[in-house]
C-alpha cells in the first residue's frame, strides 16, 4: 500500500508552518513595541537592519550576488512597501480584518501577472478575482454606510501591503534565475531601507517618533526576540519551499491567516463581526482556487 506522502515531506511541511506561525504571530511583538514607544515604521526598521546584518555575516557573498543584478531594486522596493504595510497596518487596526484584506492576491496578481509575466487571465483567474472582490465588499461592508470602503489607515495600509505581497510574488517568479541569496537580501534589504527612510522623513513631521525614553530597554528583548523568529521562518521557508511542490508550499503557508485571526481573537485583538467571516470564507476560497490544480481539460 503505497503513502499519500513520502515521510521525507514532513519535515519541509513543518517548517512551512513554523514559518507561518512566525509571520501570523508577529502581529503580538509589534504591538507590544508599539505601546514601548517605537513606531511600526521604527521597529521594522531596526528589526530587518538586524536580520540584515546578521544575513550578510552569513553569506557575504549574497551582497556580490545582488549587485550583479541590479533589477532586484524593484523586488527590494515591494518587499519594503509589503511589510511596512502590514506591520503599521496590525498595530492600528482589527488584526483579522487587516489579515484577510492584506491577502487579497488573487484581485492584484492577476493584473500583475499579466502586465509583468505576460500571462493573459484565464476564466478561472477571472472567476477568482470576483470571488476576492466580493470578498473584499463583505470585509468591507459597514452597516449605514452607501459604499463598502476602506475606514481608514489600517484598511489602507493593508490593502497596500497586500498589493506589495502580490507584487513580489510575481517578481520573484520573473527574476526566479537570479541567485536565491541575492533575492534574500533583496528582501531583508529593501524592508530595512523603505521602513528606515520613511521613519526619518516622517521623524520631523511626527509622524514616526521615537519616544523609547520612559520606557527603558523594556523593547530590546521584543526587537531581539522578532529578529530571531524572523530569521528562522526565513531559513525554514528557505528549506521547505526547496523541497515541496509550489502549489503545496502556497497552501501551508495560507495557514498564516488562521494562526493570526485565531490568536487575534484568543488575545482579544480583533472582533470580527459575521459580514468580515463572510468575506474571508470568499478570499480564502479565492486563494486556494488559485493553488489547487485544475483538472485536465478545464485549466481555461
């Protein structure tokens, strides 16, 4: 009797989940820095700067790598407007409903793709969009109001790292030759480069301020404790995507949205009303319509 699944697939499978657990948890830590004083802005500055450092202590030779490939500029942008988005958007906002609308691929990648990769949208990709965008109305909706719209910077920020995610979705699949290390680097250097210059510019305006003073190192082990995770989720998604198929690297990963509204609702951060469950049945829907495989014959 043969086994649904080879045994060497479990190990990759965890480690996908761990680094889903990473990224549908770290909502908590930036909060927490946010009631010590540091801006969303700040502490994913000083977060990907010690990631950052810490990845070229361990392979110089990615920053050699980057510099061969100076298109990794623009992934380097999208990984910074992406996490910006959704760290600033989880420490403002209900973080199940900032969740649901930062995974709204499916209604950017199919624009995305196809003005990038030159892939034209099928009726399936179509089919997907519209269950997002219904999706994304319920999410939305608002009793009393005309028009289902974003109600203010969480929802905007969201919406924004979610177009960020979908983009370098699609650029890491345009550039998928380039060496993984300078892709990595592209994306820890371009979270601490956008957060870092945004959170300066925004320190004379206010917008960003630093206000650590009263609260002592109470931030420090926060900062060390994300650093961390951040850099093992990497290394484990690293590892597991290396060794499970794409469409089945996607859908562990899908599992962060459940581990970040489960524990959102468990600590009292999000209170989801029926109108955002409704939505996020149908993005979800989406998202998995967009990994599972079709069957032969109906891939139109």
């Amino acid at each position: 009797m043969a086994a649904a699944h080879p045994p060497s697939a479990l190990l990759p499978a965890l480690a996908l989940l761990g680094n889903a657990l990473v990224w549908g948890l770290s909502w908590i830590a930036f909060k927490a820095l946010h009631q010590h004083g540091l801006h969303p802005l700040w502490s994913t500055a000083v977060v990907f700067g010690v990631a950052l450092l810490a990845l070229l202590a361990w392979q110089p030779a990615s920053l050699r790598a980057f510099a061969r490939h100076p298109q990794l500029l623009v992934l380097a942008a999208a990984a910074g407007v992406t996490n910006i988005g959704f760290n600033w958007a989880v420490t403002l906002g209900d973080v199940v409903r900032v969740t649901l609308l930062f995974y709204l691929m499916p209604v950017w990648s199919v624009g995305l793709a196809w003005w990038l990769l030159g892939e034209r949208p099928t009726r399936a990709a179509l089919l997907r969009l519209v269950l997002a965008l219904a999706g994304l109305v319920l999410v939305l909706h608002r009793p009393g109001a005309p028009w289902p719209w974003p109600r203010g910077a969480a929802d905007q920020l969201a919406l924004l790292g979610g177009a960020g995610l979908a983009l370098t979705n699609v650029l890491l699949r345009r550039w998928r030759a380039t060496p993984p290390p300078a892709r990595v680097l592209a994306m820890f250097g371009g979270g601490f480069a956008t957060a870092t210059g945004l959170a300066l510019a925004g320190l004379a305006s206010g917008l960003s301020p630093l206000a650590l003073s009263t609260h002592g190192l109470a931030w420090l082990p926060w900062v060390l404790g994300l650093t961390l995770a951040f850099l093992a989720g990497n290394l484990a998604l690293q590892y597991g995507a290396a060794r499970l198929p794409a469409r089945v690297t996607a859908l562990i990963m899908l599992a962060e949205v459940v581990f970040a509204s489960a524990s959102a609702v468990l600590l009292g951060a999000a209170t989801p009303t029926r109108w955002t469950w409704a939505g996020g049945v149908l993005i979800l829907l989406a998202a998995l319509l967009s990994i599972l495989p079709m069957p032969r014959g109906r891939a139109g």
